[in-house]
C-alpha cells in the first residue's frame, strides 16, 4: 500500500482512509492516479463502483479483486 500511495502521489493516509471508507467520495485526480499507479482503466473504476458485488453487467470490464488492489 505504501508503494502505491507513494506512487501516486497520495500520502498513505489518504489511501487508507479511501480503502476504509472514511473518505466517500475522493477526488477525481486522486482515484485517476491511483487507478494508473494499479493499471486499471478508469472504466473498470466505474464499473466496479457503479455495480457493486455480483451486479455487474455481463459487457463490464474485469472486477476488482481485493488481491488485485493489493498488489
């Protein structure tokens, strides 16, 4: 987690506040970088948050694992 907060230029606070939840709502620019320090597409971004757990619809991109975002 420290090498990606880092990464993206968030310090890891940020990060776990963003991971737990006790920040809602994140800005844009932050979620853009951490999503291209991970190599996500900000559509999978989307995707994942806007049809959480099992609702994603069968065109969506790739799920987000928590393995995935550990890494």
């Amino acid at each position: 987690m420290l090498e990606v907060a880092l990464e993206a230029q968030v310090s890891p606070e940020t990060l776990r506040k963003i991971e737990t939840g006790r920040i809602a709502t994140p800005a844009f620019p932050t979620i853009a970088a951490i999503a291209g320090v991970l190599g996500l597409s900000l559509d999978a971004v989307w995707a994942e948050i806007s049809h959480p757990a099992g609702g994603a619809r069968p065109d969506a991109p790739e799920r987000l694992s928590p393995e995935r975002l550990a890494s």
